[in-house]
C-alpha cells in the first residue's frame, strides 16, 4: 500500500519551474503587445494636444492681433504668464495642457510681429483686421522623453518602427 500511494504521489507532482516558465513565455508576448500600443496612445495624445495648443494659440492671436508680439504668442502657447506691451501681467490659464514640455513648442506665426510699431495705443504694423493669420506649432516627441519602446526594430528586409520625431501642426483663422 505504501507503494501505491507513493506512486500516485509522484504522478501528481509537477516539475519543479514549470509554472514559472510559463508564466515567462505568456508575459513576454503579453507585454510585446500591450507596450507598442500604449506608447502609441501616448504619442496620439503628444499628437493632439500640439493640435489644441495650436488651434487655442491661433484664436487667441486672431482675437488679440492688434497688440500681440509674437513672443507673447509663443508664451501664451507654452501656458506661461507675461506681461502685454501696455505693463499688464496676463496670467495664462489656458495654452499649453501638461502633457507638453513647454521648452520643445516651438511658433511660426505668418503675418509675423516681433516688435509693435510707436503709435499710441501700438499695434503691430504686419495685421490687419479681416486679414488671416496662421499659426504652425512644432514639438519633437522624440526630445520630449516619452518615448519608452523602442522605436523600430528590423524583421527580415521589413523595419518596424513607431513614429517618432517632429510633429508639425498649422491653424489659420480670420482675425476679429
């Protein structure tokens, strides 16, 4: 009888790992799926808030053409405060989310204002009303640090890869 039962016995013992090997082979295609679409949903998310960075700085600028340098502009899109040319602080509440690092937005503004001209109040001499202005925000993902898979890999003669790099994203509207 003491046989017996140590026979069964040793049927029902497993090996010694083979959990853990699976477990090894099972989360390693898991995360080889789950991490490339994660970091692509960070990116889409870089993606689209340069979008609304762009689009909140060109109505802000359509709005406030007359007396709005384009450093000012660049601030505002970077959610920083400053001072207008009259000497009133703006505190910015709207501009840049905080998925952005605001060092890496970089502007294009076409009609260009980087001073304002000497009439009393000034306004910059490059606008006009009724006039379009457009607004080009520039943010390189690939700086920003958010980038955590690796970028491209290389299967057979085929590369694989994330896109990374600069984004660029243009807004015109009317100027009021």
């Amino acid at each position: 009888m003491t046989q017996a039962v140590l026979s069964r016995l040793a049927v029902r013992v497993r090996p010694n790992g083979q959990a853990i090997v699976e477990f090894a082979l099972v989360i390693t295609v898991f995360l080889l799926t789950l991490l490339p679409v994660v970091q692509m949903g960070v990116i889409a998310l870089q993606q689209y808030s340069l979008m609304r960075v762009t689009r909140e700085t060109t109505r802000w600028l359509a709005v406030n053409w007359g007396d709005t340098v384009d450093a000012n502009a660049l601030h505002h899109a970077r959610g920083e405060n400053f001072v207008n040319p009259q000497g009133t602080p703006v505190a910015n509440a709207s501009g840049n989310p905080l998925t952005l690092r605001p060092s890496l937005i970089q502007l294009s503004i076409d009609p260009s204002c980087p001073s304002l001209d000497s009439s009393i109040p000034p306004k910059c001499a490059g606008r006009a009303p009724s006039g379009a202005i457009t607004v080009t925000a520039t943010y390189d993902i690939q700086a920003s640090g958010v980038i955590f898979f690796p970028a491209g890999a290389n299967i057979g003669s085929f590369h694989v890869g994330i896109p990374t790099g600069p984004r660029t994203y243009s807004a015109s509207m009317v100027m009021e």
